[in-house]
C-alpha cells in the first residue's frame, strides 16, 4: 500500500515537473528568440533550419535601430512622457483617492463609481476629438499632448486602486495624531501616505508600463517632434523589406527598463498588491 501512494506520489510529481517546464520553454522561448535575433547578421535571421544561436553576435542591428532609425528618440521621448505621466497621476489620484475613502458625503459612493465608467470608454472612441482638440490649442505633436491624455486614461484607475489601499487601512492612527494636534492633511501626509508607499509605487508602476507600451494616442498625436518607442519600432517595417534583427534590438532595449524597474521594485509590488487582501475578522 505504502509502496502504491509512494509511486503515485512520485507520478505526480513528475507530471508536475513536466508540466512546468513545458510552460517556462513555452513563455522564455519567444524572449530567448527576441535576445538571440539581435545579434545575428542577416542571412542568420532567414536562414533555414533556423539559427538558434549566432554563429557571430554583431551589434550592427542595434546601431541601425538606435541610432540610424529613431530608436534611441523613441526611447527618450517614451521615457520623459511615461515619467511625467505617472508624477501627473499619482500626485492627482492619491488626494482624490484619500477624500473618496474617508470623507462620505451625499452621493460619493456614485462619484466613485462614475470615475471608475470612464475607464471603461474605448480609446478610439476619443482619439479624433482629442486629435482636433490639441490641434486646436497647438498641442498636436508635443510631449504635454500625451502627457494628458494618458492621464485621462490613467487617473480612473489609479483612484480606484488607491481608493481600496486607504480604505483598508485603520482610521484609529489618523484620528490619534488628529487627537495629537495633526490638521487633516497633516494626518494624511504623515500616517497616511507612509502606510501605503507600497501601493504607491504599485500604482504607479502600472501607470508607468501603460504610458510606456501605448500605441495608439501616440500614432495619432505625434508626428515628428515626438515619437515613442511603440511608434518607432512598426516604422522598422520597410516598404520592400523587414528589419527583424534592428526590431528586435529595439524592442529588447525597449522590455529592458521595464524588467528593470519590476525587479527593483519587486518588494514594494508585491506589498503593495497585497495590502489589504486579508481583513481582520
């Protein structure tokens, strides 16, 4: 009997290690193709059966997208206008969120939920309105167009998320430093703010990866003055040809500050997506 559990233990297992590993060769393999793509010459990136390691790694590609073909402007302006963004959002949505969960007035409950509907509008639906509207202020093509607009889209979410943070956390140390002499901002910049910098830098990852990875407010309201990362690799996609191994050393540059960021701040995004998840009872 004992030897029958063991053996069905040691099946389960194995079927779990398979399983496992067929999923991490499924999801590391297009990163790996990603990786080894650009640094093979041209006729490595056609040549059949494939190359799966270059016979010679050259940084011709990364040369071509960086620096022939806009990469290194789609990195910067991406960088500036995502950066932007995020302070833009997180330092509107984190008083908003903070007056939503403490202060309940006549309908507050309806204000929240309307913030949240708004998150829900397509983007194309406001891209042409948004396109004569900063063509009309002279904004068309500028950092400050994208800047808003992604905050448009950003703000509802960020509301809601930090809504919940301050909604889990106990009034009492609030009250207590109120009791102490504290102005309600005061309470909120000292006892609030510290307890919920985890959701903070959560919330303002996500905000930073949705303005980095946007495509279509920045095809539409840019032209030449500004031109973001996710515009300027479709643009390597010649009229009679394919720049595989330049796309592909673009957007690895492109993945790597945001596996950067996710792995620096891995302690705070983890405590922050889980603040509150358990309730006392």
């Amino acid at each position: 009997m004992k030897k029958t559990v063991l053996r069905r233990n040691l099946l389960e297992n194995a079927a779990v290690i398979m399983i496992v590993a067929v999923a991490l060769i499924f999801f590391i393999f297009p990163f790996y193709w990603l990786v080894s793509t650009s640094f093979k010459v041209y006729y490595e990136q056609f040549s059949y059966p494939p190359t799966f390691i270059p016979g010679q790694a050259v940084l011709t590609n990364y040369r071509i997208g960086l620096v022939d073909l806009w990469g290194i402007k789609g990195i910067t302006d991406s960088s500036i206008v995502a950066s932007f963004n995020t302070l833009l959002v997180v330092a509107i949505a984190t008083p908003a969120a903070y007056s939503l969960a403490r202060f309940k007035f006549k309908r507050s409950e309806s204000l929240a939920t309307w913030i949240l509907s708004s998150r829900m509008l397509p983007p194309i639906a406001v891209a042409i309105p948004l396109f004569l509207l900063w063509r009309m202020v002279g904004w068309l093509d500028t950092y400050q167009a994208l800047v808003f607009t992604y905050a448009a889209f950003n703000l509802p979410f960020a509301v809601w998320m930090m809504k919940g943070f301050f909604e889990d956390l106990p009034k009492d140390m609030e009250e207590s430093a109120m009791v102490d002499g504290c102005s309600t901002f005061t309470a909120f910049v000292r006892v609030a703010l510290p307890l919920t910098t985890p959701a903070l830098v959560a919330t303002a990852l996500f905000c930073f990866i949705f303005s980095w990875n946007e495509f279509m407010f920045a095809v539409v309201l840019t032209r030449w003055t500004v031109k973001t990362l996710p515009v300027v690799i479709p643009g390597l996609v010649m009229g009679h040809s394919i720049l595989w191994g330049a796309i592909c050393a673009v957007t690895l540059i492109g993945v790597l500050p945001e596996i950067l960021i996710v792995l620096f701040l891995q302690r705070y995004l983890v405590r922050g997506l889980t603040l509150g998840a358990i309730r006392g009872a």
